[in-house]
C-alpha cells in the first residue's frame, strides 16, 4: 500500500459579472497566487454574445475595471512578500 501525501496551494479568487438590463454578458474570474512559484489566471466568458456586441464600449471599460483589480491584488501580494 501506498502512502498518500496532500499538497496545499493558497489562491486569492476575484469574480465578476457584467450585466446589461439585469442579463448577464459577460462572466470573469481571477486566480491570485498566495504561495510563491503558484501559477495565476485571467479569464473572460461572453455569455450573451448579441448584448456583447451591442455594448462593447461599456462592457469592454467594465473588464478594464476588473483587470485593474486583479493587478491591484497581485502587487498588494508582492508588497506583503517582500515585507516578510
């Protein structure tokens, strides 16, 4: 019999939704990395193609906002490592 190990791995994980008239459109999800060495993601999902097109001016500023948070979450980890 075999030992079994377990590894744990840290993430910080930013979620979003763009909406327009109260549907969905566009779904978003950031990983974050606590642990040093771990990989982190950026990743988008139209779900509502049609309504995408239609407002891509604001739905594209809306996934700006989010990115601006996700690089906010990675340099506020970097300041907190180097610190230790």
């Amino acid at each position: 019999m075999m030992e079994a190990t377990l590894e744990t791995n840290e993430i910080t994980e930013l979620t979003g939704i763009i909406r327009v008239e109260n549907k969905q459109v566009v779904m978003l999800r950031g990983s974050v990395a606590t642990s040093e060495g771990d990989s982190e993601s950026m990743n988008q999902t139209i779900i509502d193609q049609t309504l995408y097109n239609a407002n891509k001016k604001s739905i594209r500023k809306a996934i700006s906002d989010f990115q601006n948070r996700f690089y906010e979450i990675q340099d506020r980890k970097d300041e907190e490592a180097a610190e230790e």
